[in-house]
C-alpha cells in the first residue's frame, strides 16, 4: 500500500496577483492645481507678512512672519495627505516655496544679514 504525502497547497502568481488591490494612480493635474493654488495664494500671503513682518521691526520676528504663509500650506498638505495624496503634494511643494521667498524676503525688509 502507499501511502499519500500531504501535499500544501501553494497559490498560484495569477491568484495572488488578483487578491491585492492596484495601487492608486497619481494624478499630475491634481499636483499641479495644489501647486498654483498655494504658490499664488501664498504670494498674496506673503506681501501681507512682509509688511506686517518689516512693521515689527525684529530681525528674526520679521523672518519668522515671513514663513507663516508657507507654513500654512505645509500644515494643509499634512491634513489631506490621506485623501488626495496628489493635491497634497503640490500643496507641500508650493508651502515650500512660499515659505523658503518669504523668509527670505521678510528677512530683507527689515534688514536682517548673514554676513
């Protein structure tokens, strides 16, 4: 008499290709909207700081408001990252854009150098 082996059952590439979901295309409008949504806001934002940051007359507080705007596109970008990774994403790229030309800029108005 023989005697059977079990045998394991091993699923198949096909199978398994099936069971996992796609991944979600990224889409490049949606990135780039973010993207001129933030930069164009943020360049509003930032004329408003530079003149309350050269109001204040502080160096560092003058460079300090200077990145508020850009900072607050970076703190939006965080909060719909789970969503719409896309738009996130410009908005992440654009607050930073926005935050690195307004504290440079919040920065110069009041005089403030490195030198």
């Amino acid at each position: 008499m023989m005697s059977e082996v079990p045998t394991s059952e091993v699923p198949s590439p096909a199978a398994a290709a099936l069971a996992t979901p796609a991944p979600p295309k990224f889409n490049v409008l949606a990135m780039f909207g973010g993207l001129v949504l933030s930069v164009v806001l943020g360049a509003i934002g930032n004329v408003v700081a530079g003149l309350i940051g050269s109001d204040s007359g502080a160096k560092i507080l003058g460079f300090l408001i200077g990145i508020v705007p850009g900072v607050i596109f970076v703190g939006l970008a965080a909060l719909l990252r789970r969503k719409t990774t896309a738009f996130a994403t410009g908005l992440l790229i654009g607050g930073c854009l926005v935050g690195l030309i307004g504290g440079i800029c919040g920065a110069s108005m009041v005089g403030f150098s490195v030198h």
